[in-house]
C-alpha cells in the first residue's frame, strides 16, 4: 500500500481513481453498447496520470513492482495511440493490409481497459456472464492470432503428398467450364494439403464464377436496367483498368480470395484440383449482375488473416461471396475462437438443408468427386454431394482406407 504523506497528494490521487473508477463503468457498458473509442483514449490517459504519480511515489514501493506498472502503463499508452491512428486511418479511408496492425493493436487496449472495468464492476459479473464468455474468447483469438498468421502463411501451398497431378483432368475443366454460367458459386479441395488442417469441414475454399467478358456480355443482355448497354460497357465505364485486364486476358474468370488478396484468376487456378463442384443461385439475372460488381468492387484488397468478416478492408474467400450476394443470398456463420465466419462447407451445408424447399435459394450444378478405384475424378450426383459436408475419416475407411492412402503418390 502506497503511504502518503500529505492531504493533499491524497487527495489527489482519490480524485484519480475515482474518476478511473466512474470511467470503468461506462467502458464496461462500451463493450457491449460499442460506443465511440474515444472513452478508451480519455482512460487511458488518465492512466498515464497514475504512470506519474506511481514514479512520485515509487519511494513507497518495491522497485520491482514499480518497474512492472511502469511498463504495464508504458504498454497500455502506447497501443492507445495506435487506437489514435486506426481511426484516423478509418476516416480517410485508407486500404492497406498494414494498416491492420493498428486496428488489433488497439484492441489489446480495449481488451486491458476491459478487465479493467471488470475488476472494478466484479458485482456485475453474473449478470453479465454471457458477453464476458464471448470477450474472452474474442481477447483469445487475438493472443493467437500472431501465430496462426505465420503458421498460414508459411504452409500455403505446402501438401503430404508426392503426387503431382490432380484428380480433376484437362478433359474434366473443358467440361466444368461448358457448365458454368457467370454469378455460379465454385467450391473445391485438395486431399493432403496443409492448410485444410486449419479450415472446419471437407470443402476448404470458393470463389465466384463471372466468365469473360464475351460471356458477361451474352448472359447479361436481356438484363432491363443496362438500358441497351453490354455489361462490358457498364464495367468499363466502373473501372477502366479491370475492363482492360479482362480484355487482354481472356482467361481470367473468377474472383477469389487466397494468399496475394482478392484477384481474378483462370478456371484453371480453382478447378484444376481433387475435388470440385458448383452451385447457381436461384435469383434473378439482375441481381447476379449486381453481385458481380460487387465483387469486383473487392479486387486488390488483401486477404484477411484476421477472419474478421465484420471488416471491408481485407478478405477470405467467403468473405468476398457472402458479401457479394449479401442482398439476395443469406448464408450460415459459425463461430470460431468468438469470432462469426462463413466457412466453404457451410455452403454446401446451407444447400443440403435446404434443396427440398421449394424457397431454396442454390441450385445444383454439378459435383467432381473421386473414384478410388481409377484414382480419378468422376462426375457425381446431386445426393452425394449433399452429403460431402459431413465427410470425414469415417467415411474414408467405410470406402478403402488403403486404397485412399495409395493417392498420396504419384498415378502409374
């Protein structure tokens, strides 16, 4: 206990905690009311008050916890100002992946002011046990996410396997492609890859189908709202440097979320894999046309390591079709370490649970699966692709377990 001497520094520091103390309560209500940052600003400076006080005083403490609430203190300002920078790098729009740094650094602030106010509000707690339950795990996922950034990134791209082709045959895309209309969403997965480690379910990654521009401008042509324009004309007018990009490569198809950012890539990139298939929303030509410029709105934003699908300055993959169709589709989010995220396999989950509705909102299109025996992809049916959300190891050993692990080398 800090012994003082004089009324007057007591008073003081009274004043202090009271204030912090009467702070503690509307920060504790800012959590759950998400009131303006600037009440975590205000708090923390007044902190930094104590951080003077604590070095007046330090004569009347051990050195070593001096030592420690300096740098507690220290810590705490200093991630205060990069809640300062967040937001002003919010107000002047800026789009850059680094940029995140100050918004998760920031919320190492909220989260020390949070248990803050909780100590300070301890009575409260039971009535509040559920939105603490769900803060906990939002300060857990920010702990972890520092690893988990460095662990994707560094396996991306990694596979156990010493097998070099794919299921899925060129013979197989010219097909895939024929079938394919723009506004289709594209589903895929590749066994003994690394990454599906990290993703919940079979189906671990999507994208949006548009075509080129001669199929935009054919599938859209009827659309009344262009008024006689082609949708080309339409995106052009948009962004000039897309329409350009599209007209020198006609190749590039879909729109997908994956380690560089949210790009345009070939059919090639996500359907040339082990396992692929596509879905069609059952909404008008109109409002696909909508989606797709949507999407195309996202290209060039980088690919959101931080699963924060609340955010619109970073991207997963079904970040970018949730997004797109979020006017016309509703899709399921399922909570992972407190945060909400659409997962690949809540898609098909979503049409499995639903394709017997006559308000169905997907369609099928078509299904590659594998073939254990030939080793090959093959053309499936409607059924068993309703069922491929739920497969796991089970359903590989109810097959040929043996026979599965010879795919991990290379086809003879």
């Amino acid at each position: 206990m800090i012994y003082l001497k004089e009324p007057l520094e007591f008073l003081f520091v009274f004043c202090i905690v009271w204030f912090l103390y009467k702070d503690s309560k509307r920060i504790f209500k800012a959590f759950f009311l998400h009131l303006e940052r600037k009440i975590l600003i205000v708090h923390s400076l007044k902190l930094g008050i104590f951080l003077i006080l604590i070095y007046k005083f330090s004569r009347f403490l051990p050195f070593h916890i001096t030592i420690l609430v300096f740098i507690c203190i220290l810590l705490i300002l200093f991630l205060s100002l990069l809640t300062v920078k967040h937001v002003e790098f919010t107000m002047k729009g800026v789009r850059n992946s680094k940029y995140k740094t100050f918004k998760y650094g920031s919320k190492f602030v909220q989260y020390a002011l949070y248990l803050l106010a909780v100590l300070m509000n301890f009575w409260e707690l039971k009535e509040r046990k559920d939105e603490i339950k769900e803060k906990s795990k939002e300060i857990m996922y920010v702990a972890v996410f520092p690893v988990q950034k460095y662990i994707m990134v560094s396996i991306s791209g990694m596979e156990f396997t010493r097998r070099k082709g794919k299921f899925i045959t060129d013979m197989d895309l010219k097909e895939i492609k024929a079938k394919l209309e723009p506004g289709d969403i594209l589903l895929k997965r590749n066994d003994w890859q690394a990454t599906n480690l990290g993703i919940t379910g079979f189906w671990t990654h999507t994208g949006l189908y548009i075509g080129s521009l001669e199929e935009l401008d054919k599938y859209f042509s009827d659309v009344e709202t262009l008024n006689g324009k082609r949708f080309s004309e339409k995106l052009k007018d948009l962004d000039e440097k897309i329409y350009a990009d599209l007209v020198r490569n006609s190749d590039l198809s879909v729109i997908e979320a994956i380690e560089e950012g949210v790009v345009i890539k070939p059919i090639s990139n996500i359907a040339k894999v082990d396992y692929f298939s596509a879905v069609r929303p059952r909404i008008s030509k109109e409002k696909k046309m909508n989606a797709i410029l949507k999407a195309y709105s996202f290209l060039g934003n980088p690919y959101d390591f931080f699963l924060d699908m609340e955010s619109n300055d970073a991207f997963i993959c079904t970040e970018v079709i949730s997004k797109s169709f979020e006017n016309s589709i509703t899709f399921q989010l399922e909570k992972r370490l407190g945060k909400k995220i659409v997962f690949p396999n809540s898609v098909v989950k979503k049409f499995a649970q639903e394709r017997q509705k006559e308000n169905r909102e997907l369609d099928f299109v078509l299904f590659y699966d594998l073939d254990i025996k030939t080793r090959k992809a093959y053309k499936s049916s409607e059924d068993e692709f309703a069922k491929s959300y739920k497969r796991n190891i089970a359903y590989y050993k109810k097959r040929d377990m043996l026979r599965y692990l010879s795919t991990i080398v290379d086809f003879k």
